[in-house]
C-alpha cells in the first residue's frame, strides 16, 4: 500500500493484529523518493504473534519530503487485520488506511 507525499518529522504508524492462529509476520517498511531515485528502509520488523496478540509499529521521517510510505507485510494465513496512519510533524492525521486498501495475494 502507498500512502500519499511524506515530509521531514511525519510519523507512520501500523497497527497489526493476528486473528485466531499464532504465526510470523513480516513487516518493511520504506520512504519512497522517485524523484531521487532513493528508497529508505524505515521499518524491517520479524514478528511472532500469538492468536488476537496486536502490535504497533511507528517510524518517523527523518529523510525529508518523499512520494510517498510502501508497507510490505508478509504473513502465513490471511487471518490479519492492520491499519497505517501518518501523522504531520504538528500533529495534524493526515492519512488513514487499513487491510482493504492493500493488495492482497498468495505466493503459491
């Protein structure tokens, strides 16, 4: 998923939850700046959640103005739910997304 233009001091956060079965997820994160051809991994996150365990992730912007966030989460069931926020360097949400704004699919 993408989340729109990204500034110096903006906060993402990606709040994931397990459904009924423990597994292992996979989380990365990056600031993407196509202009400067220059993507910034912020998050690279191995987490082990039990059934109905929920974490928080955040990274702050400490590159500058870029295009945008890229969240990659890996999973082994789809019984997840997450959602992704940035939040300006004053306070101010200025994105909000969760699980149905990202492509799904399996690796088969």
């Amino acid at each position: 998923a993408t989340s729109p233009a990204t500034h110096a001091g903006d906060e993402y956060r990606l709040v994931v939850t397990n459904g009924e079965t423990p597994q292992t997820v996979y989380v990365r994160v990056m600031i993407m700046d196509h202009r400067n051809h220059r993507n910034i991994v912020v998050l690279r996150q191995r987490l082990e959640l039990a059934a109905g365990e929920q974490r928080v992730l955040t990274a702050v912007n400490d590159y500058g103005t870029a295009n945008h966030f890229q969240t990659a989460i890996g999973s082994e069931t789809t019984d997840l739910s997450f959602e992704v926020s940035l939040t300006a360097s004053d306070g101010t949400q200025t994105a909000w997304f969760n699980e149905r704004a990202f492509i799904r699919r399996d690796r088969n």
